[in-house]
C-alpha cells in the first residue's frame, strides 16, 4: 500500500521539522556524556550497520537486531548519541529494502518515529533516576532502569507504528501479533547482550566490540543461512507436490490453471504471463493475471532476442530484476509501469524454449531471490512436460472421437452423448429429446459413376453445410457411410420435423462441387444431392437411447426411402 500525495508531503514537511527540533532536545537533555570517544562511537556506529545489513528472518519477516547496541550507546554515551545511531540504523534498513520512488516517504516517517521512540524512553530513564554510570558502579537499580529503558522503547515503537499505519492506509492493524511478539523476544534477548557489552567495554576497551559483536554477526549469518536453505527444502517440496498434480490432468486449461493456482501461492506475483510459442517468429499470451485476476490482454509484437522476453526467447536464460531502475530502459512489449521486481524464465522442451514465465509485483522492491529461479527452472520443466502429454492426449481423444473425413463426432461418441441425454431426461434436466436421422439418396451411383473421391468430396461439404444448419442447437455426427445423425436436447417431435424439412430443401438446392475422378482431365462438376430423413422423439416413442436410433433408421426406411425418397418421415408406433 502507498500513502496519497498529499500525505507524502506531509511527512516530509513534518520531518522538516520534527528533525532538528528533535536533534536539539535531545542534546539539551542529555549531550554527550564523559565517557564519549569518538573512535569508538565510530565503530559502534560500523557495527551497527554490518548489524542491520544482516536481518534474521522469522516466518518471511525480517527483523533487525541492533537493539544490543543501541541499548549500550545509550547507557555510555547519552541520549543524543543515541538518537544519533538510531537515525543510521534507520536509514541503513531502509536502505536496503531498496524502496520504490512512491514509498521513499518511508525514510522520513520512520526517522521521526525513532526519533520519538529515542526521545520519550530516553526521557523516562531519566526521570526514574537513570544515570550515565561507569560499569564499576554498576547496581541492580541500574540494570532495572535499563530494562525499564528497553521496554519503553519496545512499547512505544509498537505503538507509533500501528498507530502510523492505520493512520496513513485507513486501516485497522492489531497491536498484538507475531511480528510484536518475535520482536519482543529480540529485545528480550537484546537486553543481557547489551549489558554486557557494557561491562566489557569498561574492562577492555573497543576489543569488547569484537568479543561480544563477532559470535552475533557470525550466529545472524548461520540463521541466514538456515533459513534460505529451509525455504528452499520447502519450495522444493511445493515444486514436487506441484509436479504431481500437473501429471494428474488430462487437459492443457487444466494443467494451466493448476500451474498458475500453485504459483500463486508459492511466489508473490501482481502480474503473471505464460506465453506459448505458437510457431518461428511468435509468442502467444496464453494466460494473464494481473491484481487478483485473469484478463484477456493483448501484446504488442514480441520480437525474438528484443525486450526482455524476447531476450529470455531466443537465449533460453532467465532475466531476474530486483527493481525497475534496472529494467525501465529495455524494450518491455508492454509490461505495466507498476510493476517492480521481475521474473523472466523460459519454459524448455527437448532443449527448445517452447514458452516464457514472466512474473512481476507491484510496488514492491526485492521480492524475488536467486534461489526462486532454481524452483521456477524445475516448475516450469513440469509444465513443458505436463502440456505436451495433455496436448498429446486431447489430440488422441479427439481423433478417437472424430470421424478423419468430416471431423464430425463419429458413431461411438454420438452413443455415448445420446445416452447422456437420456440421463439428463429422466432425472428432468431435459423435457424432450429428438434425432434426426439422415442418408444421402443414391450416394452409391455417385461413387460407381465417379469414384470414390468424389463420394468424399459430397461427404465433406455436406458436413460443413449440416454443421452450418445445426449451429449450437444439436450435436451432429457422422453415423456410418453417407448417413449423418443429429441429436436435438429440448425439441419436440414437431420442430425437428420442421428443422428437418428446412435440412431436406436446403440440401436439395444447394450445388455440390465434385471432380470426376475416373476420367484423365478430372473435371470439376455441378451435382444436385437429395437426402431422406427419418425422426424419433423421446419419451414420446420411447424412453430408450437405442431405441430411439432404430426408430428414427426405421421412419427413414419405411417412411422416407421406400417411398420415394428426399422426404422427412417420422416414426409412428
């Protein structure tokens, strides 16, 4: 979230002022102290930042561990001093969040909430009696006051911060939650560290910095390391479960859509784009999610090696961009000026990219790491993989289903969606169904007097003319030879009569363009085609799938061929 202009400027005026002023007081109530050198308040002030730069993460929450030290600069060197290493350590936190233009607002609002949590623990140490004190005269009053010191400053930064933000984003933030209570321990422990620094620092001088500094820098960076390796353990262990899932559809929207759900929840992502490469010179958007949801969007010309997904295209390699100062200058074909943080990663199949993973967030900096790149590399050889067996296997169904000469349904599927049809009757989804069966008349004198070819020729574009009349209204299919059967869902006996005499006359004057495939100059004809249709309703002639086909072959027999043919009859029972 980012806070209106308006307030922006606010709080850079405010800081303005609040800065100096809080400077000021700060010196007047408590200047440096006695015991201040300035070398060692330098490297206090090196080690802190080292400190900062390395966070512990807790749950994906970075926290700084500097308490320890500032805790120590207060107690030796005063309340100015302090306020001094807190605004460092501010800015060096901020710093390496490497905030977004629109968030930079964050160095001046978090400078003066420190500079008031500095301020007011400073000033209720000193009003309980606390004193800059050598470690000599160390007391448990002292070490009281010191915790009491700790914990102002713990409560207060809580409690400017949930106040800042409900304030700044309108929205309410709980007091208590696991971030308050993870860095509550890290005071807790931060305390004892502190104190005992200072003692140290009485005793040996600026080598107490190394003593007790050296084994917590060296800890951060095993709790560092920890972590990354246990995201990873766990991002790999999401990647595999995600592998499993993908094996598991039969459908390429499928395997898609299970890909992207995984994603999602794996990765932070505002924008995500899968293009496909359709063929040599083009990429193809496939999907596209952007804040929440899918969209159709369009892409303008995405040039094989130009831009950064035309580059991740032709070279196979990822492009991994933390910010957008890195990327802004780069043909983007199109990617949104919102987006920071970016994700490129080719999809490869038999060492050929085959597709582009781009993911992209929103006003936000540093979201993605390297290791993220791995776990993407493994999803997306699952994808490669999961899409070419579903795109095998829809190709599989579709010519089992499919007649290889019309590319209509054929005699099986147009069982089993007759069948489904009837289950929807009976259990009342559906009121009514027709069939229509219909043969071509005389098709076998077309093949004798023409060949074969020209009996495939009529076939053909007889399919397409019948789909064209069908529309969405039935299914068609081609039920063996030059007979065709359509099944029309909720429409009784008396409008497939008419659909089918509309059929009868279309066809009937409609020319058919054949090649006289048994002579050498293979002419191309003109010939008028007629065909005979016979019609049964369920459950007005029966509540039986097969039966209503054999009715429907006996009305085209009985009722339409013996008689004279091109005719619509229906079955009478």
């Amino acid at each position: 979230m980012v806070a209106d202009r308006r307030t922006q400027i606010f709080i850079w005026v405010a800081w303005l002022a609040v800065f100096p002023i809080g400077l000021w007081t700060a010196y007047k109530i408590s200047p440096p102290t006695q015991f201040y050198h300035h070398f060692d308040f330098l490297v206090t002030t090196g080690l802190s930042c080292i400190v900062a730069l390395i966070p512990i993460v807790v749950n994906q929450i970075p926290f700084s561990v500097t308490q320890w030290l500032t805790l120590f600069v207060f107690l030796k060197y005063g309340l100015f001093a302090e306020g001094i290493l807190a605004q460092i350590i501010t800015f060096i936190v901020l710093l390496r969040l490497r905030l977004p233009k629109e968030k930079r607002y964050n160095f001046p609002l978090n400078s003066i909430m420190f500079m008031i949590v500095s301020l007011v623990s400073g000033v209720i140490f000193y009003i309980f009696g606390g004193e800059h004190i050598q470690a000599e005269n160390l007391t448990i009053n002292f070490v009281v006051l010191a915790g009491l010191y700790m914990v102002s400053y713990f409560m207060i930064n809580q409690i400017l911060f949930t106040g800042a933000f409900s304030l700044l984003y309108k929205t309410r933030k709980p007091l208590i939650t696991k971030a308050f209570l993870w860095e509550g321990l890290m005071h807790l422990i931060a305390f004892p560290v502190g104190i005992t620094l200072f003692f140290l620092y009485d005793l040996v001088g600026v080598s107490s910095f190394l003593l007790v500094g050296a084994p917590i820098i060296c800890t951060q960076l095993i709790l560092l390391k920890y972590n990354t390796s246990k995201e990873i353990n766990q991002y790999l262990q999401e990647a595999v479960e995600t592998g499993h899932r993908l094996t598991e559809r039969l459908k390429s929207d499928e395997v898609l859509n299970t890909f992207i759900d995984h994603l999602l929840n794996m990765f932070p992502a505002d924008y995500l784009y899968i293009f496909d490469h359709m063929n040599d010179d083009r990429l193809q958007v496939v999907r596209c999610y952007e804040n929440g949801e899918f969209i159709t969007r369009k892409f303008s010309s995405i040039k094989k090696g130009e831009g950064i997904i035309g580059q991740v295209w032709a070279t196979g390699q990822f492009a991994f961009y933390r910010d957008k100062q890195q990327w802004k200058n780069i043909n983007t074909e199109g990617i949104p000026e919102e987006v920071e943080s970016v994700l490129v990663v080719p999809i490869i199949k038999n060492n050929a990219v085959s597709g582009v993973l781009f993911l992209g967030t929103q006003n936000k900096v540093n979201d993605y790491q390297k290791y993220h790149l791995m776990i993407l590399d493994i999803l997306c050889s699952y994808l490669a993989v999961a899409l070419e067996n579903a795109r095998h296997y829809e190709k599989t169904k579709k010519e089992s289903e499919r007649d290889p000469l019309t590319k209509q349904y054929n005699a099986r599927v147009c069982r089993r969606k007759l069948r489904d049809a009837f289950n929807r009757l009976h259990i009342g989804k559906l009121k009514c169904i027709s069939l229509l069966m219909l043969d071509i008349d005389y098709f076998k004198s077309i093949n004798d007097q023409y060949g074969h070819q020209s009996g495939n020729e009529i076939l053909i574009q007889m399919s397409d003319l019948l789909r064209k009349i069908v529309g969405n209204q039935g299914t068609l299919t081609r039920y063996g030879g030059e007979e065709f059967i359509i099944i029309l869902p909720d429409i009784k006996k008396d409008s497939a009569i008419q659909m089918g005499e509309s059929i009868r006359q279309t066809i009937e004057n409609y020319p058919f363009h054949i090649h006289d495939n048994l002579t050498d100059e293979r002419k191309t004809l003109s010939k008028k085609i007629t065909v005979s249709i016979g019609i049964a309703s369920a459950p007005a002639d029966t509540d039986n799938a097969i039966s209503l086909i054999r009715y429907a072959d006996r009305a085209l027999y009985l009722g339409a061929k013996r008689v004279g043919r091109n005719k619509v009859a229906e079955y009478v029972g």
